[in-house]
C-alpha cells in the first residue's frame, strides 16, 4: 500500500470477512437477492454506511445507496459501489469488494476531514447477479429507467418480482430515471486471468462487452445404432460437433486482435439421447461476446455462412442461426478512462486498459452519466466459484485508485459544467 493512506487494508478484510460470513449453510458463498441471507446482509450494509457517515436509504427500485452530502448539493452526486448478492455457491468478493472498497472510499474521505463539493452515494444495486426471478441488474436498470414494465409480473413460489422488490423496500411503480448522477464508478475483481498474468494491478476497463446468443437446432433422423449403415445416417450430432467446432475456430480468429471477443457453445441438448439409437436432433445455444459491435456482426454473418456449409457437407438439415437475444456493447466514458488512468499513476498502480467479457450494473448505469469500472486481479482467473480469491492489497491499492479518482472528478466535474 502506499504509505500515509488513508486507505485502510485492515477495515477491507473485517468487511470482506463480515459478509462472507453471511451466508447459506454448508454452501458457501450464497446470498442471492431476495432471500432472507441477502436482507441480513443489506442490514449489516446499512450498518456499516452509517458508521461511515453516510445517510443510508432503499430507493424506489431497491437499491440499498449511502448518501454523504456534499457542500454543494445543487451539482449532484459522485456515485461509487456495486453489488452484494452472489450467485449459487458464488465466490467471497464478486460484487463484495466492490461495495466494501466504496465503503472505505467514504470512510477515507471522513478520516481526512474532506467534504466533497458534490454528494457521494455509496450503493449496493439489487439483483445484479441472475436472481431467483430469472433476470439480472433488476437495481441498475431501475435506477436507469430501462427495467421492462413486464419483467415486474415474473414469479418465483408464488411472488412477484414487484412484490420482491416492494419486500426490499422499494417502490416499483415509483421508479424513475435518475438525472442527477454526474459519474459513476464500480471497482470490481477482474474475473479472468490477465492481470495476473501480466503482473499488473489495476485493468482501467474500456468496455463492457455486448452479448449475444445464438440458437442452432440440427435437425437429423433417428435410426438403429447398430443395424444403419455409416454411409446412410444423418447424425444430427456429427453435424452439431461440426458446428461447435467452428464456432470455436472462429471465435479464436475474432479474438487474435487487440480487443475482446469470446463465444461458447454453453447449452447442448441432443434427442433422443440414447446410446443404440442415431441422434436425430440437436439444440444448442452460442453465448458471443464482443467489445466492438462488427465483430460481433461479421460473426454472425460468418457463422451464418459455415452452418449453411457445414449442412451442404453432412446432408443434415440445420436451422438457419436464431438470435435469441442481443444486447449492443456499452463503451465506458473517455473522460473518466483519462481520470482513472491519472489516479493509476497517482497512486503508483501498474494498469493497463481492458475490455470487459462479464456484464456489470455499470453497463445500465453509462445509460444516464458518465460510467467507468476498474478491475482488480483475481487468483487464476477464478470467479463464480468457492474458489475464487483476491488479496486485500490488491483491492486496497483497487481503492486507492477509486479514492484518487472521486477527488480528482470532485474538481474536474466542476469545470465542465
């Protein structure tokens, strides 16, 4: 850590620790929205903002926001935070390090005796991680404007998700788009291996990428495993390989650039499943993610192409790809990229600029401010797993970084307004 700071690595430990231990029996680490592990730990968040200064409240769309008002209230808010849910058996610092470092931003900020001119929220957006109801960033979105009205009718044991979020402490049909924000930050673990294995401490993110997927269905003709010829089956599972394949080899090729670019085969269902009978279909669905939006469209066009090959090959009838759903990349704000990149150096952070492959509460936010991220590295890479770990120097030095930052855009949001 850099010394004098009023960074406190110690304070980032008791948090992290604190709401790891919230969480399901003999299933750790679990504390998905909604449930009641989730509201004990909103109410140790709420706890904890207050010992930081703040003014803790749940605003119509469920997000738990800590509020230190600045001297000047009339410029709006600094809004820094993440979220605090995790997925089934998810890891100790997904979302966690990012609430708890903006947490230690505010107490840093107290310690010193410094009042910012524009107001700082501190914020644990609900649902970022997919909830119960079946849908993700239910806080962000709402705080943003762009929930779907429907989504508020989706069930889960009986409950609606209004019903959900009004348990919450919300007010769903109260929802409004914030105008108010003037920039926002998230910290958050890296979630794959590059820091790490570039040695580095800080990725200053540039995008979050656009995801899109991808139905295929391989539609083929069952027959006896034992008694058809070779040379007469049409095997929807040969064919489907086929396309898996050069779903791969084509991704590797888009991904050889300098930005990002991933896709994966994730669901795989093949009927009749049976070991003596030839498979007759196979469904799949291609999750592809992209930083800029032409790759993604010369995947799919490419993709397009190579199933109507691969069919023309194999004598196996094969669906034209179906995008199921498609969301455009989000490009984080040039000028807070300049101000992180400046609070790297300030505090003497190794950085580099990233892309982001995982969808973040930031992507929803850039919707209505400015919006950036920072990601901190992650042993191995490892993430949405027990496994998964991230040293208390490197989200303290994470936090260094956001401290810098906020008191650097405290100034710069002045001037250009």
């Amino acid at each position: 850590m850099i010394p004098n700071s009023p960074i406190r690595a110690d304070r980032i430990a008791t948090d992290i620790d604190a709401l790891a231990a919230i969480t399901e029996p003999d299933r750790p680490w679990t504390r998905r929205a909604f449930t009641p592990m989730f509201l004990e730990g909103r109410a140790w968040l709420e706890h904890a903002m207050q010992q930081a200064g703040a003014v803790s409240q749940i605003d119509a769309a469920g997000n738990l926001i800590g509020v230190v008002p600045g001297r000047n209230p009339a410029l709006g808010s600094i809004m820094i935070g993440s979220h605090s849910d995790t997925v089934p058996d998810g890891g100790r610092f997904d979302g966690i390090a990012g609430v708890v470092v903006a947490l230690e931003v505010a107490r840093a900020l107290r310690d010193q005796g410094v009042v910012l001119d524009h107001t700082l929220e501190v914020v644990d957006f609900l649902a970022e991680e997919v909830s119960i109801f079946g849908v993700s960033c239910i806080g962000s979105r709402g705080m943003s404007g762009t929930r779907p009205p429907e989504w508020l009718a989706r069930t889960h044991d009986g409950v609606t998700l209004e019903r959900a979020i009004t348990k919450v402490g919300g007010v769903p049909h109260a929802v409004a788009q914030r105008d108010d924000i003037k920039a926002f930050l998230e910290l958050h673990i890296e979630q794959g291996p590059v820091l790490q294995n570039e040695q580095l401490d800080v990725g200053v993110v540039t995008a979050i990428a656009g995801i899109t997927r991808i139905e295929i269905v391989v539609e083929g003709r069952a027959d006896h495993a034992g008694t058809t010829p070779m040379s007469a089956r049409k095997d929807a599972l040969t064919t489907a390989a086929w396309i898996a394949l050069g779903v791969e080899e084509l991704a590797k090729a888009l991904s050889a650039g300098d930005t990002h670019f991933a896709a994966t085969v994730g669901e795989f269902e093949m009927t009749p499943n049976a070991a003596n009978v030839v498979p007759a279909r196979v469904r799949m669905l291609i999750d592809a993610r992209a930083e800029l939006r032409d790759d993604m469209e010369r995947f799919i066009d490419e993709l397009e192409r190579g199933v109507a090959a691969i069919a023309e090959k194999t004598g196996v009838s094969v669906q034209a790809p179906r995008i199921v759903s498609d969301n455009q990349p989000t490009p984080c704000d040039p000028d807070l990229l300049a101000v992180l990149d400046a609070a790297c150096d300030s505090a003497g952070a190794r950085h580099r600029r990233m892309a982001s492959g995982a969808g973040h509460d930031t992507a929803w936010m850039a919707r209505i401010t400015k919006a950036a991220m920072i990601f901190v590295p992650c042993l191995d890479g490892r993430s949405h797993s027990p496994d998964e770990f991230a040293t208390t120097d490197d989200i303290a030095l994470g936090a260094q970084v956001l401290l810098d930052a906020v008191v650097a855009l405290d100034k710069q949001l002045q001037e250009t307004e």
